[in-house]
C-alpha cells in the first residue's frame, strides 16, 4: 500500500461514526429494524467495508441498487437479508437463486417472472414487493397494484418478506405528500395479504411514528448527510478529505488563474494548487465559489475547477505552504456544506468521490 506521505490526497473513513448512525436510527424507529442501505459502493465509502462492519453490530438487512452490488458484498454478510432495489432483470433469476439475493418485485412482469423461478425450483423464494405511491419510477403503479389486489394468486410461490415504498419529499416535514403517501400505503397493503411492511429512509425515520413500518431503509444519514434540513444534524461525520499543496505561486495584480482567465489578481497573491479535480469527484460547479479550510479558515477556491488540480487563495496566510494539507471535507467543511457551494446535494458529494485517493478506514 502506498505510504500516506506520498499521496496527494487522503479520504479517512470512520467506520465507527457510520456504526454509530446506524445505532442512532435504530433508536429513532422503535417500530422495526434498520436496514443498511449501501449501494452505490456504500454512498461512495466503500460497500466492501461499511457493510461488514454494521454487520458486526448487528444489521441483517441491505440494500443495494443492482445485482452486482451485491454479489459483490454477499459473502461476507452470512444470513443477512441482501435485496436488490432495481429488480430482477430477465434472465437474471438464476443469480438470485444462487447466491441468496432477494430481488425488489418492482411491476408485474418481474413478480410472475420471480413466481415461475419458484415453481421451476421447487420451493418458495424470498421477494420483496415495491408499491409505486407518488415516486413514478419504479413500483407497481394503481393499474398494477388493483390488478394484484384481485388476484393474489399471483404471489403463489413467493414468500413475501416486505412490502415497500419510498418516500418522495420527507427531507421536508411540512410536505403534505409525506401523509398522502402514507395513506396511499395503508390502503395499499389493506388490499394485499398480510406481510411485514418497509416504509422509511433517512429523512422519514424522523417524520415520526406514522412513518414507523417494520424495516426502516436509511442510505444519507449512514454517511453523516443531514436528514432533517434546517435543522442541526443528528448524524456523525464520516469522512475527512485531505489534499495536499503541491506549489504555491506568486502572481502580480491582473495576473490570470485557471482555464479561460475566469479569475484575475486585485493584489499581489499567493496561489495554492492540489491535486484534487473533477476527476476525483470535486465539482467542476465549484469553480469560484468552493473553499478549503486551513487551519480552521476558509481559502477561497478561484478560478476554474479542472481536470486533476484546484486553486486556492491563499494570501492571507504566508503558513501555507508546498506540502501543507487542506481539509476539503471534514468536521468544519461538510459534505453538505460543499454540496451547497456547489449547487447539488450531500449524496453527490459522497457518491463522487474518486477512486485516486489514499483511503484510510478508522475501524468500528
């Protein structure tokens, strides 16, 4: 492994804060379990490593976005629930079945394909029903779901673990779709037969105890993304992004910085440059509005984010210097913080992250 004195950039990853957001959740959904979900390699951290370790502290449920994620973490999560939110797609089924993956039925053509592969087997296999109640993505639509609701025969062969749903506004608490929502998904299950029942993400486990369902399914809040904007976050901070100053330059007053001399010198400054760029998942929509924090200040990123190098001004502290770190992300400059400046959000942020980084994992 490579020495962290000669990376560019290192990404610390304390697994620990993630285990501690899980146990965090736990508490705020009395009602049932909390999943992990941890697709999109772990909100760009690391399924490979954050799954083990909520493991050990006692999850038994994941969930990934497709079917590779989770041939990828299957084994090292012995008799844990391992779903696949995207569904089985056709001719997939025998992956399932081999690897104990539970497919999200998401319309009617998976559900009869998924009860074929049951009868063809022999024996009844997991799956988890998706109920469409305001996303329009994925989930059985009213056509569908009435069409299930007259004939549950349909489900001959499935053992149904969870019926599920996903919130679409419950980041904000005062939406009255978050109700709509939750009576569209009562009436829904009161037509189907009795099954265990998935309803909460992140932002929802706060909504309160009508949102409460028998498995909760949190994803941002894992990582230390704040499920209750406005407010102060709940959640421990998981990762810390430092970079590394290659050179610092002096320029005179008019003088240039970056593609297409989108910042220019009103005085004598001094120019930072790392080597972290668009490459590595720091937005390029950061350019003349992002920041890096040096000994507890802020140096304003100027001009243009490129490709594999950022630059900071760092005139107003001569302590900079070649070889000083930058915290990019950490306890004074959070993901949400940055994905603010850069007109996105927290799950961008984490999901961006590249893959040219020493990574360092703080166990749990």
């Amino acid at each position: 492994m490579r020495h962290p004195a000669s990376a560019p950039a290192i990404l610390e990853i304390d697994l620990a804060a993630v285990v501690a957001n899980w146990r965090l959740l736990c508490r705020h959904h009395p009602s049932g379990a909390v999943a992990g979900v941890v697709k999109a390699d772990g909100y760009g951290l690391g399924a490979q490593r954050v799954a083990p370790a909520l493991y050990a502290a006692g999850c038994r449920h994941f969930f990934v976005a497709l079917l590779d994620e989770a041939l990828a973490i299957r084994a090292g999560l012995p008799g844990a629930m391992v779903a696949v939110l995207g569904g089985p797609l056709p001719g997939s089924e025998p992956d399932y079945t081999a690897n104990d993956i539970t497919p999200v039925l998401n319309n009617l053509a998976e559900l009869d394909a998924w009860a074929a592969t049951a009868r063809q087997s022999g024996r009844s296999l997991p799956g988890l029903l998706h109920v469409d109640t305001g996303m329009s993505r994925l989930g059985l639509d009213p056509r569908e779901l009435a069409i299930l609701q007259a004939d549950h025969t349909r489900l001959a062969g499935i053992d149904l673990r969870y019926v599920m749903t996903h919130l679409v506004s419950s980041e904000d608490p005062d939406d009255p779709l978050n109700h709509r929502q939750a009576e569209r998904f009562a009436r829904a299950c009161a037509g189907l037969p009795p099954a265990a029942r998935s309803f909460a993400n992140s932002s929802g486990i706060f909504l309160g105890a009508a949102w409460g369902s028998d498995l909760a399914r949190p994803g941002a809040a894992l990582y230390g993304i704040n499920p209750t904007p406005g407010r102060p976050n709940p959640m421990r901070q998981t990762v810390r992004l430092t970079a590394r100053v290659l050179a610092v330059r002096d320029i005179s007053p008019g003088d240039s910085v970056g593609y297409n001399a989108t910042w220019r010198a009103a005085r004598p400054s001094r120019i930072a440059t790392i080597g972290v760029g668009y490459a590595d998942g720091w937005h390029r929509s950061l350019s003349g509005r992002g920041t890096a924090i040096f000994d507890g200040t802020p140096l304003p990123l100027v001009g243009r984010v490129s490709m594999d190098l950022t630059t900071f001004d760092a005139t107003d502290h001569p302590a900079v210097q070649p070889g000083s770190m930058l915290e990019l992300l950490g306890p004074t400059q959070t993901p949400d913080d940055v994905a603010a400046a850069a007109g996105t959000n927290g799950y961008e942020v984490l999901t961006s992250l590249g893959r040219r980084f020493h990574r360092v994992y703080r166990p749990a």
